[in-house]
C-alpha cells in the first residue's frame, strides 16, 4: 500500500465553493493606508454629503489606496461622479434661478420653479448617497451611476503563452 492520499473529496463529501470557475469575490477585510480604519467605514465617508466630507474623503482614498483594493476605490470613484454629476445640475439651476429674478417680464410672477427643483435634485443626491452607502455595507460593487461593472483581470497573453 502506498502513502498517497485517497483522490476525489474528503471524507464527508465537499466543501468550500461549488461554483465552476472563479469563486466569487470575498468583501476586503482590513485596514485603509492613510487613517486606518475598517473598508466599509472609509467607503461610507465617500458618500457623506456634509460639508464636502465625501469629496475630501474620494480624493484620498482614490490617490493613497492600492489597486487591489478596487471595493473602496469603485465607491470613491463613483462618489466623485456624483458629486461632479450633483454640481454642474445645481449650477445649472442656480444660473436659471438668477436669470429668472433678473429678467422683467411683464405680467409674469416670480416662481420659485427653478428653487424648487434644485431642492428636487439635492433630495435626489441624499438618496443616492444613502443607495450607496447600503450597497457598500452589503459589499457590492453595484453601480447606480457607473453604467459599467469592475472586470476582473485577466492574465496577459504572453504570461498565458509561457
């Protein structure tokens, strides 16, 4: 008899994954580089809409995380979209809003239109942030504003070649 262990599953059937191809990916657990906290609580500053909190927060994460984390570097990202998308449409309606009060037309009442729906579109930006921050703690890379999904990487061809 020969010392080889027996092929085919363990004792008491498989275990682990049972997907073909790649597991699925697992949530990143650890530390960030710059101020050392939990993944989840440093994606959920990018989405914080206080005081450019979130604005702050994606720069650093975006410049001093490494690329393998991409978790909290999708967020980020995705955070500095929206707040870019949140500004050019809330200036849009400031421009519109000061236009109207400035412009005398005749017989015409100053409405509050284009102020209304500014308020509209920062309502819109909370819930947004709030999606956000609900998909990053149940550790999905879903995007509600990145019509595109993280691909995963694939190996070279001259790395497969070899």
């Amino acid at each position: 008899m020969s010392n080889q262990p027996p092929y085919g599953y363990p004792p008491g059937g498989p275990q682990g994954y049972q997907g073909g191809g790649y597991p699925p990916p697992s949530s990143p657990t650890g530390k960030t580089k710059v101020m050392n906290l939990d993944y989840n609580v440093a994606g959920m500053l990018t989405y914080l809409p206080i005081c450019c909190i979130n604005l702050i927060f994606s720069i650093i994460w975006l410049a001093s995380e490494p690329k393998e984390n991409r978790l909290l570097r999708f967020h980020a990202l995705q955070s500095l979209l929206l707040i870019a998308a949140f500004f050019a449409v809330s200036l849009i309606f400031w421009f519109l809003t000061v236009a109207m009060a400035v412009t005398p037309v005749p017989g015409r009442r100053r409405m509050g239109t284009p102020g209304l729906l500014r308020l509209l579109v920062s309502l819109g930006f909370l819930v947004i942030s709030i999606i956000g921050c609900i998909k990053l703690t149940r550790d999905k890379c879903g995007s509600f504003l990145l019509s595109v999904t993280l691909p995963r990487r694939t190996p070279k061809k001259a790395q497969l070649m070899k």
